[in-house]
C-alpha cells in the first residue's frame, strides 16, 4: 500500500506573501525602458543572424545596442542620485 503525502513547498508555492511587493513592482517599472531596449537588441540580432547581415542589419543593431547603453546610463544615475553619488 503506498501512502500519499502532500508535499509543503508544491501546496504553499502560491500564497499570497510570494507575490513581489509594492517597492519590487516599482523597480521593475523604473528599470522598463532598459529590459524594452535589451529586448529590441536581443531583436535585431536575431534578425541579423537569420540571413548574411547587410548594412540594414549593422545598422539596427548598433542603434539598439547604443540604446541600451543611454537607458543603461539613465538608470545608474537616476540609481547614483538616489543614492546620493555620481554615476
């Protein structure tokens, strides 16, 4: 005869205080322009390593990636400032 035992982490893993908080959902929208950007970047690479990339393809993904780095910098001084110092 087997025994049937409930396992704690599977039945507990949806509670209520696992949800993120209030500060952790204003981080991620403070840090949304940044994870849209790494987004396109990821994009345009795909898109640049389906076919032979042409100038088009060169092109898009360095736009994308100097996006990243200006939102990149926005945030750390946006952080540094918060914080107190320069980034």
């Amino acid at each position: 005869m087997n025994i049937i035992v409930t396992v704690q982490e599977a039945v507990t893993a949806f509670a209520d205080w696992n949800e993120p908080t209030d500060a952790e959902l204003d981080e991620i929208d403070r840090e949304m322009p940044l994870i849209r950007a790494d987004v396109d970047l990821i994009d345009a690479q795909i898109i640049a390593m389906d076919h032979i990339p042409n100038e088009v393809d060169t092109r898009r993904v360095r736009r994308a990636l100097a996006r990243v780095l200006s939102e990149y910098r926005v945030l750390a001084n946006r952080t540094a400032d918060a914080v107190g110092g320069v980034a």
